[in-house]
C-alpha cells in the first residue's frame, strides 16, 4: 500500500513538472516568436529556428551530404518562410496591428512526428481588449527547448481574425 501511494505521489509530482517545463518553454517560445516579428526583421525570425547542428542530430541520414549553408538554404531561410514572414508583416500593416501589442495566452499543441521532435501548435497572441489571433506553427523540441520549423497559413492571417472591426 505505501509503495502504490508512493508511486501516485511520484507519478502526479513528476506529471506536473513536466507539464510546468512544457508550459514555460511555449511561453519563452511564444514570446521569443511575437518579438521576432515585431523587429520586422527577418533575421530576427532566422534566429528561432534550428541550427544547421541541431538538424544533424535529428536528421543524420538527410543532412549527412548537406553543407550547414545548405542546410540554411533549404529550411532556415527557404523562400515559402521568408515569404510566409513577409505577409504576417504586410498583413499587420494593412490592419495597423501593432505587434508589439500581442499578449500570448496559450498554446495548443496538435500531433507530432519524429518521436515527438516535431509537434504543430497553435499559439494564441490577444490584442488589446477584444482581439486575437492565432498562429499553426510547426516546431521543434530539441534539448528541452523549442524552435520553430514552419509558419502555416500567414497570408491575411489579422484580416481573417477580423481585426479593429
């Protein structure tokens, strides 16, 4: 009987620490993400994403012939993410959405692949009092942190939320 108490002691403590690690790295993640865009800069957004080693360790067989110029190339600063970067902007400034503004309130995270490597979520930003938007992201969990693989769905994303209207 004290062994199982022990056990659902245990389970229910390590539980909750692990929910409390996944919490505070969306929320460094989240708010690492909206600043990037509020730079408008491009290399701002570059910076999230994963190192051309960190790719390696996940993708051996994929990345072994590839240079880390390469590797940059093709995921970091490919051009669907640039453009994908670009149109979030443009569609802020077309709703004078000031991105400094977004508050992060939660994620949801959706499936995985790779063992839980890669996982798509959906982080939600509030806009002063009434608005909000929401971001499908694909990241990456690497070495207890996370990094951001994809931005899905940008073009008119503060237009389709239905901003200041």
């Amino acid at each position: 009987m004290k062994r199982l108490l022990l056990f659902f002691i245990l389970h229910s403590f390590f539980h909750k620490t692990n929910a409390q690690t996944i919490e505070q790295k969306i929320n460094v993640f989240a708010k690492s993400f909206i600043h990037a865009l509020a730079t408008e800069n491009i290399d701002s957004m570059i910076a999230l994403k994963p190192s051309p080693a960190i790719w390696r360790s996940l993708m051996p067989a994929e990345t072994k012939k590839m240079s880390d110029n390469d590797i940059n190339k093709a995921v970091n600063s490919n051009e669907k993410f640039i453009i994908d970067f670009n149109n979030i902007i443009q569609s802020a400034k077309d709703e004078k959405v000031n991105l400094k503004a977004l508050t992060f309130t939660d994620a949801k995270f959706g499936e995985s692949i790779m063992d839980g490597k890669i996982l798509s979520v959906e982080i939600k930003y509030k806009y002063l009092v009434k608005d909000e938007v929401i971001f499908s992201l694909t990241i990456v969990e690497y070495q207890n942190k996370y990094y951001l693989y994809d931005i899905l769905m940008s073009y008119q994303i503060f237009k389709r939320y239905y901003f200041n209207r």
